[in-house]
C-alpha cells in the first residue's frame, strides 16, 4: 500500500509498505477513501512539532478521514465489511482516570491519529479499535465523512460553551474550524453570529452560510464593531478559531459581562500578553478545547439530517499523489484556501 511519510520538515515521501492486518478482535482494517488536511498537520509538515508532541520518526500524518470496512476482528458487531464508515482518530485507553470520567479527549495515555508517534491516515489502509468507527449514512458522501472530524470540534466547542437557544455569538477566525463553529453554533439555536477574519472571501462565505455580519479585522475595529452590533452589550459568547495574542485579547474586551470566552484555535504564535484583568473584572469564564470527546455520532446525526453545507469549505480536491501540493497551499495561507481535500483511493 501506499503511504505519506513526514521524515523533517517540509520533507514527506511516498512509500509501499505492507498492508496492515488486524491484531485484535475489536479492531478493523479500513480502506482509506478521502482525507482533509487539518491545520495541526501543516503545524507538523512545517515546524516539527507542536507544543510538547516533537516528530522524532517518521510519521504518517492526516486525522480527518473516512473509508470502507475491509477487514474485521470477530468481537466486532456494528460494523460489516463494506460499510463505509468515519473513523474517530481517538483511541484512548478507557481505563485512566479521564477515561472514566468520560472526558477521554484528556486520556493519559491517548493515542491520536498522525500524533507522534500514532501514525495517520495519509494511507491507503488503517487498522482502528471498532469502537471509534461509526458507519456514514446513506446519504452521506465519503467527503463528508471526512469533515466530520472538524465539524466535531466545532460541536464539541459548542456543546462546551453551554450555548442557549438565542444566543448572540461572536467567531474569531473565518478558517475550517472557524466556519464549522458557526454551522454548529446555528444548528444549537444561536440567534445571532459575528464573524471576523482578514480576508474578504472567507468572509464572503461566512455570510452565505448564516453569518448576520462577517468584519474584517484589518479594516475596522472588531470589538468596536461587534459590541456596537450587539446593542453595546457584547456577544453572549465568544469564540476564538484563531488562537493568537491579538484574537485572544479582542475576545476578552468583546465579550459581555458574565460572558464566556472558548478558545479553539491553537495559531502559530505565542501568547505574550492579555488582559487578564477582564476575566475577574467582568466575571469570565474561559474555556479550553482540546479536540472532542462524546460528540462524533451526534455530529454524524446532524449532518446527515439537518444537512449544514458542510462541503462549502472545501476549495481545494487532489489526489493522494499531490498531498505535498495541498501542504504547501494551506502552509502558505492563500486567501482561497480554506479547506484541501485529499482522495486517497
């Protein structure tokens, strides 16, 4: 089979490699269909690392993806071979202390998909515990499937802020995981969603998919703007996609008071400074994701029955062969790129 392997930076080859076989009873062998390149990988492609996760091997990356059941160990019930299915690219251990709590996003002994040293799904073929395969609708395409990984975040992101029906909510950040916010932020009943970003074609599309005002950062103020646009109150809730110093601070001072501030985005720059002082000043809370946990089969629902255009973002298809091409184009940050998708087979 073929597979996609990062050795350095900016340094991936294509190799053959034996198919993989199941070792367990409750895993199975799936035939990778399509594959979105999520920002975390391109943090790997370009620098190496992120944070404390450091590549010291080679490592196949890729997370967001879907395929068909191929092979499967004998425990295995939901599933048949030929299902076509979407892989949660989580295997915790399902015995930690977070595990039982049913937090296992927090696992500490995870594994996750293109994380070192877990390889991904940049593959023709995967072997992954059956518990965190679910099979896709009828009617849902193998792209789809794939974008049911960012969509799941957003949900989660959601879900976590405790967003009311009604809300008035605020985005930072027009990216994937920007935009899946706001279709998960209007399927939960959000009355209201502003969104900012720097470049007017992702904002363009924002206000197609339901944005009631989409504000350009560099052209105006967006705490001005967005808590003028909110009867001088501030958004219920803010999100930040983006995850730097500039947007981490802009959430704080937009935000209404008794407010709460969701911090998604992880940006390639450090956080300097904040102010600090508005989270005891005006009574925050400010909440921290990291990935999802207990939402993939409600994303999956979603989906397929309320039908957000999720497929929109996508501005970019390639095949396998051109996966250095689409790292490059969203490495680059390209002002019409906003989501590349990789058909593996």
């Amino acid at each position: 089979m073929k597979v996609a392997v990062l050795y350095e930076p900016r340094h991936i080859e294509f190799e053959d490699r034996d198919r993989p076989s199941i070792s367990s009873p409750n895993e199975v062998l799936v035939e990778i269909k399509n594959v979105g390149i999520c920002h975390s990988d391109v943090h790997y492609y370009v620098h190496g690392r992120i944070g404390d996760f450091v590549v010291k091997a080679p490592l196949v990356l890729g997370h967001e993806c879907s395929g068909v059941v191929v092979e499967k160990g004998e425990a295995v019930k939901h599933l048949e071979v030929g299902d076509r299915v979407v892989i949660e690219p989580a295997a915790p251990c399902r015995s930690c202390f977070y595990c039982k709590i049913g937090r296992y996003n927090l696992c500490e002994n995870l594994k996750f998909m293109g994380t070192p040293p877990t390889d991904g799904a940049f593959s023709e073929y995967v072997v992954w515990p059956a518990d965190f395969v679910y099979k896709m609708p009828d009617d849902m395409s193998f792209e789809e499937g794939a974008l049911m990984e960012p969509f799941s975040v957003a949900l989660y992101s959601v879900r976590r802020s405790g967003l009311l029906p009604g809300s008035r909510v605020a985005i930072l950040g027009a990216g994937t995981i920007g935009l899946m916010t706001l279709l998960a932020a209007r399927e939960c009943g959000a009355a209201e969603i502003f969104i900012t970003d720097i470049v007017d074609r992702k904002l363009k599309l924002a206000e197609e998919l339901g944005a009631k005002a989409a504000i350009n950062a560099q052209k105006e103020d967006p705490v001005k703007t967005i808590t003028y646009l909110t009867d001088g109150r501030g958004p219920d809730v803010v999100f930040d996609a983006v995850g730097i110093e500039s947007t981490f601070n802009q959430a704080l001072k937009m935000v209404r008071m008794g407010g709460k501030v969701v911090v998604i985005g992880l940006g390639f720059k450090d956080l300097i400074t904040s102010p600090i002082i508005d989270i005891p000043g005006k009574e925050l809370d400010v909440l921290g994701i990291l990935r999802y946990a207990n939402v993939y089969p409600e994303a999956i629902r979603i989906a397929s029955s309320k039908k957000p255009p999720l497929t929109k973002l996508i501005t970019h298809r390639l095949d396998f062969s051109k996966l250095i091409e689409g790292m490059e184009l969203v490495a680059k940050g390209k002002e019409d790129v906003v989501k590349v998708m990789i058909r593996i087979k």
